[in-house]
C-alpha cells in the first residue's frame, strides 16, 4: 500500500489533533513496515507561530528521523505576516511560497488531505 497525506493546521489549537493523527500514522508504519506512507505537514495562518515553540520543534527533529517520509511545511506569506524569518524555522522545515497553494499542488500530485 502506498499513501500520501497532507495534514495542515491554520489554528494553533488544532495542533494536538494533528501532531495525534501524525503520531497515529508513524506508529501504523512501524507496525506495517512494507506498507509506504508520505506525509507532509502544512502550517499557515496562526498555526506558523508553532514553529518557534521549543516543543513542536523536538516534535519535528524526532519525525524526521521516523522511518517514513515527513515533511513540514511552512507558508511563506503566513511568516512574513507574522514577523518571522526563515531563519527563525527549525531544521528540515521547508518554505513553500503560499500555503492553498502548496495544498493544491500536494493533492494534484494524489495527497489526501486532513485537517484535524
């Protein structure tokens, strides 16, 4: 089984739900090592303001050590509006120059999306 997901957050109080449902589908592969899963986490809006907290940042260092292809994304427009620097991201974050259009790109290319 192959299967890619785009989960993305706007808000940061859906956080907990999504950082769940990765820790959900990081535990699935672990116990279905043959299966292949991709996910790309999407940050815009309030939710950017996560990556400066300490604790999403060790969230994000240890899923990128998962044995599954993760990736983060942050919304280039949503940093600028919030006042923070690329420079500011935890390692292994990528910039993407508008958040909806990452999403659309993400699911032509067959990402299923979730929004917790």
């Amino acid at each position: 089984m192959q299967t890619k997901i785009v989960l993305h957050a706007d808000e940061l109080s859906r956080l907990p739900e999504l950082f769940g449902n990765l820790a959900n589908l990081v535990k699935y592969q672990t116990q279905h090592p043959t299966d292949q899963i991709t996910v790309t986490v999407v940050l815009n809006g309030d939710a950017i303001m996560a990556y400066l907290m300490p604790s999403v940042t060790e969230k994000i260092a240890t899923y990128l050590q998962a044995k599954m292809t993760i990736e983060f994304h942050a919304c280039n427009n949503s940093l600028s509006s919030h006042g923070i620097a690329a420079t500011q991201l935890p390692t292994g974050v990528i910039v993407v120059p508008a958040g909806v259009l990452d999403l659309a790109l993400l699911q032509d290319h067959g990402f299923r999306y979730i929004k917790p």
